[in-house]
C-alpha cells in the first residue's frame, strides 16, 4: 500500500511517517519546501512538491497512491491563510482524492469542534468532516485531544526558566496522548477494516489537572514554579483583548484550547473499546510520568555535557 502524507514536517505528521516506513508503507509526502523536509527523505520517504493553496499541485501528488493520512493544520492566527488551507486546500484534496480513486482518507480532526463554531480553525475543521463523510471516499476520523510534545512549552520550560505559568481557577482534567501513539492508531487503522468510516476520539491512558503536572515537573526539575489563576470567566471575556498583545497570545491560545478540551463532548467512544478495536495494549501507550521522565533525563545530560565542554575549553585556555 502506497501512502501520500500530508503534514508531514509537523509534530505529529513525522511521527506518521516514522510509524508508516517503520511498517513497510511505501510513504510519500506532500511539501512545499523540499529543502526542510529533507530529514523525512532521509528516513526513507518520497518527497514530492504540493501545496494546497495551489489546488493545481494536488493531483500529480496522489499519481499511484492507495491512502491518504492528513496530519495538516494551519496557525490560527492567519485567516486568510486558514481558510485557503483548511477549508478551500482540503476541499481541493478530497475532490482529487475522488477523481484518483483514493482508497482510504484518514483526517485528523479537533476534539469538540462542533462545539467551538466560533473559532475558525474549529469550524473549518468541522466542515471538513462532514464533507469527507459525504463524499463516498472510505474514512477514518480521529478528533485529537492534547500532545504531550506541547506540554513542554507550557510547564517544564516555564519551570525551568523562572517564567510564569498560567492555569485558569477552575479544576479541569484533560486526556492528554503522545504523538507517537496518536501515529500507531493513524497507521494500524489502514489494516483494519472496522475502523473505517467511523470517527473516533484519541485519549492518552489518563487525565490530567494543570496543578498536577506543574507538580510532577516540579519534582523532576528540583525546584518551584510561578503559577498564576485566571478566572475562567475572565478567560471568556478578554481572551479575545490579550490576544491582541505579543505577550499574551500564547496565554490566550492555551487558555483557549484547555476550555475546549474541558468541554463536555457531544461524541464519545469507550477507552476500552477503543483499545480494543485497533488491537492496541492500552499499557503500551505511553504515560505522562514516563513521557517527562525521559525529558528531563534528556535535558540533565545535555547539561552535564556543555559544563563539561565548558572546564575543558577553560583549562585549555590556562594551558
């Protein structure tokens, strides 16, 4: 099976690629710069020119392909942008996925984003499901919740810098799941016939509280941090006002994305069912605690390693 992959320099769409040729898949990815992704040509996949802005572009892509995986998203703070990629981009994808016979679409989607209407990059992403649902290619659909890889950038950074880290007052528990994972169930479900035309949500092995990671990567980075609360009322009413300034866009974009996975969703599958339908050991998923571990491990030997680059080029200089 011949596999086009779009997204593929992203967070999660390397992983998919590293999932698909780890599993014989003959991968061909989708770019626009052929310069950047020369490390997925590396690990053994075709590269290929396509941007879905130029709809022109997408049919000599899927040229001897059998299946789809769209792992592709845009930065919300674009909506021009957005809306030539997630909405008109992705149109044009499914239209030639039609015309090429494309067996298998699989779109990775946004948990509750029929729920978030108001938000552009929710309601594209939304409308996208629908018409690949209408549009009689075979589907999966996984509606994703948070990565680990962000959680990086939101506490252990932060704590290890002295920077302040912003929660909201309420006691909110999020499924968060590695990419890696996310990449197995992208993969496994081209094998498995049950998967197709349903959508499911991807959940990590446990929920999560903001106070509850902050406090396990305080305990692996041997000191405190800085947390400020921010009513969720207030959150409602100026996220839009502190987004407009640099020093708060990013605080308003997490605060933003934590309230959607708050939310109560309308859709919901079974974790056991789950599991058991991609024939995937729930104790194979990879855990929060063992995810930061490794960082943390990473990052105290890289440490370790400029200090010790550091004496030798100080006694070098004393020579």
């Amino acid at each position: 099976m011949s596999l086009l992959i779009i997204g593929g320099t992203g967070t999660l769409g390397r992983q998919i690629v590293l999932q698909a040729l780890t599993k014989g898949y003959r991968v061909r990815c989708l770019v626009r710069n052929l310069r950047k992704a020369n490390f997925l040509k590396e690990w053994g996949a075709e590269l290929i020119y396509g941007d879905l802005i130029l709809p022109e572009t997408i049919p000599p892509c899927l040229k001897g392909i059998t299946a789809i995986i769209d792992a592709s998203t845009t930065r919300p703070n674009d909506l021009t942008a957005m809306k030539k990629i997630d909405w008109d981009g992705k149109l044009a994808l499914i239209e030639a996925a039609k015309v090429a016979g494309i067996k298998h679409f699989i779109f990775c989607s946004a948990l509750n984003a029929e729920q978030f209407s108001f938000i552009p990059l929710m309601k594209m992403k939304k409308r996208i499901e629908i018409y690949l649902k209408k549009s009689d290619i075979s589907f999966t659909i996984f509606r994703l919740t948070g990565f680990y890889q962000a959680l990086i950038q939101q506490y252990a950074i932060p704590i290890l810098e002295g920077f302040p880290i912003w929660i909201t007052d309420e006691q909110i528990d999020i499924s968060y799941i590695d990419t890696q994972d996310i990449a197995r169930f992208c993969v496994r479900s081209l094998q498995l016939p049950k998967t197709k035309n349903k959508v499911f949500i991807l959940e990590g092995p446990k929920r999560w509280l903001s106070l509850d990671i902050i406090k396990l990567c305080e305990q692996l980075a041997g000191q405190s941090s800085n947390v400020n609360q921010i009513p969720i009322f207030i959150l409602k009413l100026f996220t839009n006002v502190i987004g407009y300034f640099e020093w708060g866009q990013n605080i308003s974009d997490r605060l933003r994305f934590v309230e959607i996975l708050n939310n109560k969703n309308t859709f919901s599958n079974s974790k056991v069912d789950l599991y058991q339908i991609f024939k995937i050991d729930i104790n194979e998923i990879l855990n929060l605690e063992d995810y930061f571990l490794e960082y943390f491990i990473r990052l105290l030997k890289r440490l370790k390693d400029i200090n010790f680059e550091d004496i030798q080029k100080q006694k070098n200089l004393i020579l």
